[in-house]
C-alpha cells in the first residue's frame, strides 16, 4: 500500500487573507489535519469553509500522537500539520512528528506561509544577510540571563519571540547583559495595529506597556575591530567641513556604526 505523506503548512499570523492557495488546496485535500489546538483551527476551516477531520497534536501528547499520525501516514493517508500561526514547529509543535516521519521514509511537503520571525526582520531595518533566530528565552529571569550571556558575543541578529507580559523585563535584561546596542520590538505583525519600535536598547527600556503578540530583534556584537576608523574619519570630516554641529555628527555616527559616543568625540577632538 503507498503511504500518505505529511504536509506542514504554514498558517496566517493574524491576517487571514496570507493563506495561500497552496494551503488551502492541502488542508481542503488531506484526510487529516493534526492542529496544535483544534479550537484555533476550527476558525481558520470555518473561515475558508474547509471541513477536513482535526486531532490534536500538542506539545503536551506529542510522543503518543506522533504515533497514531505515523499509523495513519503508513494506512495511506495524508496528513496536514498546522499550529495556532505561522510554521508549525516553530517555536511549535512538530520537531517530534517530523523525525519519526523521516525514520519511517515517509515523504515530507513544506507549505510555505507567514512567519513573524522574518517579517519582523526584513523591516526591522537590522542587518538580514546573516541573523540568528532564536525564539523564546527561558521565562526564568536567572536562565534567561544565562541565555543572553551566550549571546554577547554573537555578532550577527537575534531574534527573539516574547511574551507581553515579559518582554519589558528581558529588554532590562538584554541592555544590562548586551549594553546599548540597536534593537526593534516588531508588534502585532499583519494586523491593524501593527507596528515597528527602533531605537537602542538605553531607549526602549523606557518604552513602558506594551501589548499583543511581540518580536523583539537586537543587532549583532559589533567588535571593535570589525569598525572602518579610516572611513568613519573621513565621514566626521567631510561632517565638519559642511559645519554640523559636534552633537549632531556624534548623535550621526554613533547611530549608524552603533559605536560609544566617547570614542567619536575622542575621534573629533583628537582629529589631526
Ligand atoms: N509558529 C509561529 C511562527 O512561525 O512565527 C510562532 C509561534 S510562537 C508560539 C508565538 C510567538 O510568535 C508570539 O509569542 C510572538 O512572539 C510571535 N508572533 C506570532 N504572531 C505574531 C504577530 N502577529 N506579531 C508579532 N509576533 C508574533
């Protein structure tokens, strides 16, 4: 008998109008659809009138659901995963399933869709060429800290996941352990009050109560060696000869080389 095939399909963030047809064919096609919760998709197959069986598969009954998916994959059926929104297995369930999936030879299909992680990066106005996705830390304020130490050096991206209730607490975190860097809360993304906060981490601690669903991203370790004095001397010179203002050349550069304001005026008053 041929085998079913798991499909993971992607799911919208919040607007619904990102489901793809693609999505829509599979979900309306599969025998099953496996959801992390089958009240939340129950609204999304209400919306597009799909009408496709649902079990749940959750973190909580991973290891046995996996299990009675593989069975059915191995019956011939198709099976769709979803989660609550965006990538099922990321920062979702789903890691458990796809590896069984993969020991039994079954065939895999990705559906692709929405995901917060890169629509927050892509306009974050934060360097994409390499970043790291890191998803939630640890809700323990020691663990987390442990996490963010880890991190100090790493000089690409991060992005995090985080929770609303949490996020003024780790933007503490992130300035005490990885100082004034740039850093962007990219909130309730495709939905009406999206909305994108740039500034350094000295700033958005201060940014007070925020709600919703969050992406917080900081910038790369930025090492000093890996800073162009000669071109960023040369730009405080050609600054200086159309006549800005010191606190404005060193507001200028700091923000764009995210590098301390000491060392520019250093650079300014020690210029030869
Ligand atoms: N699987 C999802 C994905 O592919 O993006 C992520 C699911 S994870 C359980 C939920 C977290 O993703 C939220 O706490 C938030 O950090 C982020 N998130 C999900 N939707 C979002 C949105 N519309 N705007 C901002 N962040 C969002």
């Amino acid at each position: 008998m041929n085998k079913g095939k798991l499909f993971l399909v992607a799911t919208p963030i919040g607007n619904l109008n990102e489901i793809s047809k693609r999505a829509l064919d599979v979900l309306n096609m599969a025998d099953v659809i496996a959801c992390e919760d089958t009240r939340n998709t129950l609204k999304l197959l209400s919306h597009f009138d799909i009408h496709t069986k649902m079990i749940s598969y959750h973190n909580f009954n991973e290891d046995y659901k996996s299990i009675e998916i593989i069975e059915l994959l191995n019956e011939g059926k198709n099976v769709a995963l979803v989660s609550d929104a965006g990538y099922p297995l990321i920062s979702d369930p789903g890691y458990e399933l796809v590896n069984k999936v993969i020991e039994e030879g079954i065939k895999i299909e990705t559906i692709s869709g929405p995901n917060a992680a890169l629509n927050a990066l892509v306009a974050s106005g934060l360097s994409s060429t390499h970043f790291l996705f890191y998803g939630f830390l640890n809700p323990k304020s020691s663990q987390a800290k442990k996490e963010l130490e880890s991190l100090k050096d790493f000089p690409y991206t991060i992005i995090f996941y985080e929770a609303p209730h949490r996020i003024n607490k780790t933007l503490e975190l992130a300035y005490e352990i990885l100082g004034d860097r740039k850093a962007v809360i990219a909130r309730e993304l495709t939905k009406i009050h999206e909305e994108f906060i740039r500034g350094n981490l000295s700033e958005l601690v201060k940014v007070g109560e925020l709600k919703g669903e969050i992406v917080f991203l900081v910038e790369g370790n930025k090492k000093e060696d890996e800073v162009d004095y000669e071109i960023i001397k040369k730009e405080i010179d050609d600054l200086l000869k159309k006549e800005n203002k010191i606190k404005d050349i060193v507001n200028e550069i700091a923000d764009k080389y995210s590098i301390p304001k000491n060392k520019i005026k250093d650079l300014i008053y020690n210029h030869n």
